[in-house]
DNA sequence: GCCGTTCCAGAAAACGCTTTCCCATAGGCT
DNA sequence: AGCCTATGGGAAAGCGTTTTCTGGAACGGC
C-alpha cells in the first residue's frame, strides 16, 4: 500500500485519480486503450504525488532488470577500464544500467562472484583472460545471456581483439627496421589473449626464419616490464615487443634508467594503445586494440539478443598498428655520424652479450 | 511456482524436501528453530537441485538491494576511475555490488539519470564536480543515503580531498624554488573543486604577496592543456600549477613540441597524481589525491550508516606534494653554466613578455 | 493427570507492480 | 427494438521471497 514504507506507491496515485491500479499502470506504461482524460487526469496525480515506480517490483513481474553486468580482473587497468566505459555508454544509451565487478581480489572465488552478479542483472559481460578454458566453458553455460570478450567459447558470442595478428605487424614492424634478434616480453601464461600472440610468435617464426625471437616471462604490468629489462638487455636483442603497453612502460623505464637508449639502441613496442601510449618517452610504438569499441559491440551482441535476433559468429576487431618513436632502425655497429639521423647509433651496447 | 520461469524456486525445493516455502526460507538465511534433520534434508534438496533464492525477490520484500550506485561524470578520467575503483572494492568486501553511471553525456540529465539510478541501490556515490550548488543540494535531499565526493552539502557526508590547501602546497613549492611569477591554467569555472583551488590561490596571493599569479583558463583534458600552454608562454611565467595533471601533460607536450625545457625554462607541476604522472618526460610533479582512499571511505561512510550509525562531519584529505622532476630552480639570466646543476638555465626564452 | 509452556512448522499476508480475465456500458447492425 | 460486438476499466492472480501469525505437539510442573 505504499503507506507502510513511506514512499507513494502505485495505489496511491490510484486513489488520487480515482481509479484502480490496473489504470495507473496501464497508463504509466503508455498502454493504449485508456480513455484520454482519464489518463491526463492520472498523469496529473502521478506527478503532483511525485509517484515513481518501484523498478524492483517492476523487475519481478517483468523478468527483466534494465541491467548487466560487467566483470573484469582488474578495474586498475587501463584496458579493462576502456572496455567497461564502452559498455557502459552504449548500454546506456539503450536505457540499461552497468553493475560492475572486480574479480581481481579472488580469482578461485571468480565463478561464484560472475554467478551472483549474473542474478541481479539481464545479462553479463564476462572479461576473464585467466580462468582455465574448461572452467570458463562450463561457468558461462549458466550464464546465458552472455557475451565473453577475448575468449572463445564454442555456442557463446564472443567479441575479442585479434592478438594474434597484432603481434605479426609488430614484429613485421620491427623486421622491416631490420632488427633480427627480438624478445617477447610475455604475460601470464594463463592469460588467453597471451596465449594467441604466442601463437602469432609462431606464424612469425614460420613466416620469417631469419629472425630470432625469444621469449622471456614477464606480466602485464608496469613492474613486470621494468623487472624483466634486464634480461633483455643481456639477450642481446635489438627490439622488445611487451605483453602489453604497461609492461612496455616499464621496460622504457628500466631501459632509461639504465642509459640505454630508446630506440636508438633498443626498439621497444607496446601493445593495446592505452592512452597514454602517445606520451611516454619516446612516445610508445604500439598496436591499437580498440577497447571501447570492443565493450560497445558486446553490449550489441546482447541488445540484439534480447530483441530476439539469433546469434551470429564471433568478432574480431583487427589491432592497427601505431608507428610512434620507441621503435626505429636497428644500431649500427659502424662508427656513428653525429648527424640528425634518427637511428644513429651509439656502440655502447656493444659488448652486451 | 518457479516452473512457469523454468528457474527452481523456493516452492520446488520446498516440495523436494517435504516441508513449507517458510521451512525453506528460514533455513538459507540460517535462522534459528528449525530442527536440524530438516534442516539438513532442505540444504540437500536445494543443493542438490542449484537453488538459488531470487535476489530480486528478496530485494524487493526486504527493502534492500545490497547494491550502491556511483555517480561519475566521466569513465574516461583517470580520477573518477580510481574512485569507482576504492568503492568498488570497498563495497565488494562487504558483500555489496555497485551499480556505474557516467553522466558525461548528458548534464542536463544528470539528475534524472542519479534518481533513476538511485531507485534500484540502497544508496548512492555522488561524484559531480559541476552540477550547480543549489540544483545539487535539492538533488541531494531525495537520493538520502548518500555521501557527495569533492562537494560540500549541509546535513549531506562527503568526503573531499583539499585542493584548497594542496593548491597552496604546489603553489609554495614553486615560490620556494625561486619563482615569482607563475599562471594557473585553470579548470571549468563551474567545477567545484577549481572554486576550491582558485581559494587557494587567494590564500597563497595573501601569504604570499611577492609571487605574482596570473591564472588563464584551460579546462581538464589534455587538449585543454596543450591549448593554453601558448599562453603560458606569452605571459611570461616560469611556472605553471595546473588544473590537474591531465592538463598538466597537455603543457608538457605543447611545451616540448615549442622546444621549451622543462624544468630549465618553464617548471609545470599537475595535481592529482594521477598512475601515470610519475611516466611523463619529465617525471610529473604534483599533489596526490588519494582517490582510492576517497572511494572507499565514501563507502565506509554508507556502510557506517547502514549500521545506523549517526553520521559525523564531513572528512578531508590533504593531497600529498610529489616533488618529481618537472619542477626546478627559477631560471636565472646569468650565463649558464654547462656544468651538472640540474637547473642551470638556458637564456632562450629571455625575449618573451 | 491436567494445564500451561515451549518449540517447530505451515498458512497466509505482505513487498509493489503488471497483466490476464471478466464485466459493464455504449454503439452499430439487422 | 433486440442482439452482438467493441471498448474501457476493475478485480484478482501472479512474480519469488520473507515474516508474522497461528496451531499442533511434546514436555514439564503442580
């Protein structure tokens, strides 16, 4: 009755208009079949009462909460902040509302946490790179209305980032300045979306035999870049593409504390073009994965679900290469000429081994 | 019945286990009496057939959501990011969800989009740096459990950082190093927490009358930044605080792209700290706004009310002066000498007026 | 041995809405 | 004039829970 909790509840406005809840709702829901003065005249009583309906109620009878969820690792991050931003502003300008989780905290409790969340919601947006492949199948099942991003999942629509290709145009990149000793500075190896740039290592090594690319283990973040600088240094190689643009940053770091130079002596490359890529010293040589894009088709993918329309194949989104200033020719061991050339080279590292 | 939806329900597992709907109920939500046989058999049942209680009908006959809104007017903001982030974590770790919104698209709207939001939380997190005093504090009153960031409401929590005073910071910083004529490349003049900056701007004018502060306006982006950065240079100044560190970057690269050194010729210091000031070329000094320590008190705050504590005042953190190395030494008109002092100037930019 | 307690469990009433079902009224048709 | 069909609005049955209220059974005290 409304009265109880002191909000003004449908029978309410009801009895201010004179007429029975059915009508208000009917009205409310711009129902057609009410007669026009009666409906201005509940019009009117639902706004001088200031009545707004109770969305839960709404929701239970409905079977619908206006809402998804979203869950992503890790909120800190730049990429899946980009890819919550973009669902969240293409769903709401569909008039549907974002519940957002982190599942950073707990990855063994990620399942459970997806599962509350999908509860509360219409459907879920799921961005898990790390849970085990057969753990993520079987969890997305009860999932339904349900969208992964970077993953596959056989019968489930899926929107991802072709890591794999983006990694062969940095590496060709970096081929075509004539480096021929590059190391991959890997992330997790639980990680899907790693998993498909090593598998883009290994069309690379098909594709160009003549150069040598190593792989050392390092993560996804900035301290993961920086810890693993020096065992690219001591590699010997000419270029460094990252897991990613934070470990990339801190590869730069590392490099420039060390008086190395980028990239006259060193090329080091990026991956994702999170924004801040562009303003690093030298600015960061990367390959663009378009996040927001990325979060806007998922919620596409869910829109047409819900208006019905079957399901068609997954998408992939085609990384575009950003040629910036960390990435340059490969050094010369010949005596440098202290000209304007771009890539002169300095032999200081020469003795690396 | 549950079986018009296809979902198990309460009555199902009722059935399965030989008891009421009530026997059920009191038993998921470990209510005492209920003998511990039965007990027993309605846990089997339920788990045995994956139920889980209808949140929404809980919700709904509750009067509870164990959800919390937050309110940004921008997913894009390194800031706002990190807020939504604390509460989010904050929040999770009591067992509550959190509901997103970005306002950005629509300010006129913003009010509706925060009441409509509200409607389905227990409480919201308001985060609206420009949004009228008047129209937010009568906004305020109908969404009441909530708790304002970086705004001042009477008989309203928030939780604010002091730009006043960290303003003040910066602006000392730079006098101390010698500056006596400095700009702030403002933010929106609508902005509540530029109002408090340009409050301390006059503190600092009153303590210190020998430092002259011209202020211009900019904005909050990086565009904003590298567009008034030309002016900074016309005027004169040899430091610049900016709005935030966003527009601090803008400065540094307009500034670089000018060929104008940074600290040598012109020191810039940001605010915020935003993750990546500390990765600008020059490093970025600035004022740390802990903003995860601001979302997650904003939510202790809520939590605090939900276990009907009284509210205390409001609370204030006091940002942190990051000296990094984009601020330095006035530059001096001596001839300079070419040895290591890290701010030995160069006499390029003597001509500017 | 009877009555008053206590303990448990089920029936039913909310929670605030939507929607189906049904009835009344008015209008058109033959 | 009588009947049949729109048309509009009200009553009531949900949606899936929680919780109060009620009642029956077992138990203890006198």
């Amino acid at each position: 009755m409304g009265r109880t909790t002191g909000t003004t509840g449908i029978d309410d406005v009801a009895r201010a208009a004179g007429v029975s809840a059915s009508t208000v709702s009917r009205v409310m829901n711009g129902r057609a079949g009410v007669d026009a003065a009666l409906a201005e005249r509940v019009r009117t009583a639902a706004s001088s009462l200031g009545y707004r309906p109770n969305p839960l109620a709404r929701s239970l009878v409905l079977g619908r909460t206006q809402t998804i969820a979203v869950v992503v690792p890790d909120l800190a991050n730049p990429t899946f902040q980009g890819m919550l931003r973009g669902v969240t502003l293409a769903a709401a300008r569909d008039g549907y509302r974002v519940l957002v989780a982190d599942t950073s905290e707990d990855a063994a409790a990620e399942e459970a946490i997806v599962r509350e969340t999908r509860q509360r919601c219409d459907a879920v947006v799921l961005c898990s790179p790390r849970m085990a492949s057969d753990v993520l199948i079987a969890a997305v099942a009860a999932l339904d209305p349900v969208v992964v991003i970077n993953r596959e999942v056989p019968g489930i629509p899926g929107v991802s980032a072709d890591y794999r290709v983006g990694i062969v145009e940095l590496l060709e990149h970096l081929a075509t300045l004539g480096h021929r000793r590059l190391v991959y500075a890997a992330g997790s190896p639980s990680s899907a979306s790693d998993a498909a740039r090593r598998a883009g290592l290994a069309d690379f090594a098909l594709a160009r035999p003549d150069v040598e690319v190593l792989t050392v283990e390092a993560g996804a973040t900035f301290g993961d870049g920086a810890a693993a600088a020096s065992v690219v240094v001591e590699s010997g190689a000419t270029g460094v593409v990252a897991f990613n643009d934070l470990v990339a940053m801190g590869v730069l770091a590392s490099l420039a504390a060390q008086g190395i130079a980028v990239p006259a002596e060193v090329s080091v490359v990026g991956f994702d073009d999170i924004p801040f890529a562009a303003f690093t010293t030298p600015a960061l040589t990367t390959a663009a994965v378009p996040v927001g894009e990325l979060g806007e088709l998922a919620w596409r993918r869910l829109a047409a679900r819900f208006a019905g329309e079957e399901p068609e194949g997954d998408v992939m989104l085609r990384p575009e290469l950003r040629v910036r200033a960390s990435s340059g020719p490969v050094r010369t061991v010949i005596s440098p000429a202290a000209g304007a050339g771009a890539g002169a080279g300095a032999e200081t590292g020469a003795g690396r081994s």
